[in-house]
C-alpha cells in the first residue's frame, strides 16, 4: 500500500519552483548596510583658495560635498572692499563669518555687518550681496543645502 502525502507532487513543484524567488524578494526588503562614510578633516594652512573670475576677489575651496550633485560646503576669502554682487541660488545658502567683516544684504532685510561668528541664510532664490568690509580679508564658511547653481541680477543701467 502506498503512503498519502499531504502534499502534493503539483503543489511540491510549485513551493520549490517559487522558493528562489522569494528568496531574493526576501533579501531585498533586508536593510543594507550603507557604506561607510569618511570624514573630513582639514586645516585651514592645507586649503587651496582659488578664483574663478567672478568676481576676481573672491577665492575659495570646496570642503565637502559635490555641488554638482547635492549638498556642498565651501570655505571663502574676499579680499579687503571685495563686492559680491546680487545674485540668487536655487539652493539655500548659509553663511557663517570665520574672520573679517562682512555686510550682507538680502531683498527685504536691511543691510547687516556681521564680524566673526556672525550667520546668515538666504532662502534658495532669494537675492542677495555681500561685501569685505575689513582692512584684511574675510574669511567665511558657505553651505549650501543642495546642488549648486548662481544666477546673478541683471546689471542697473
């Protein structure tokens, strides 16, 4: 006499045809471990300050991040009087003064002179300036929240 199985040859075939499968769709909805993320670290006697022209003035060295693809933060020198003209970023930018004085200006904000310490956020596509102020060069750190773009204001005739 031959034994009954409860299960199924049919049934048997199935489970263990979808077996791989579920296998994968298992480990797929397992978290992964994320890469590990270096740090950074960096004294300002190592920084490389370049300019880019615009205006010739301004120097500065990428820190952290890729602005061409998200978050970024950058360390900058404006020479004594140098003038940032108005201009705007789609990200946020945040600027906090390491030594000099800066005054800054923002669309519908009064004109501020802020000395070492001193923070300022411009919302992305707020309009906004800033010039050294000091007999020696500002220094700043500058953030910006997301991929880095500038679009400057149209010169007044």
């Amino acid at each position: 006499m031959r034994k009954m199985n409860a299960v199924s040859g049919r049934t048997r075939k199935m489970f263990f045809g979808l077996s791989p499968l579920a296998i994968v769709f298992a480990a797929a909805a397992v978290p992964r471990a994320q890469a590990p993320h270096h740090g950074v670290v960096a004294p300002l006697s190592s920084v490389k300050l370049e300019s880019d022209g615009q205006p010739g003035c301004l120097k500065f060295a990428l820190e952290n991040g890729d602005p061409n693809a998200g978050p970024s933060t950058f360390i900058g020198e404006a020479g004594p009087g140098c003038i940032i003209p108005a201009h705007y970023h789609t990200a946020e930018e945040q600027l906090i003064v390491v030594r000099g004085d800066v005054l800054t200006g923002m669309d519908g904000m009064s004109d501020q002179t802020l000395g070492p310490g001193g923070f300022a956020m411009m919302p992305g596509k707020a309009m906004h300036w800033f010039s050294c102020q000091s007999k020696s060069a500002c220094l700043m750190f500058v953030t910006f929240d997301g991929k880095y773009d500038i679009t400057w204001a149209k010169p007044q005739k």
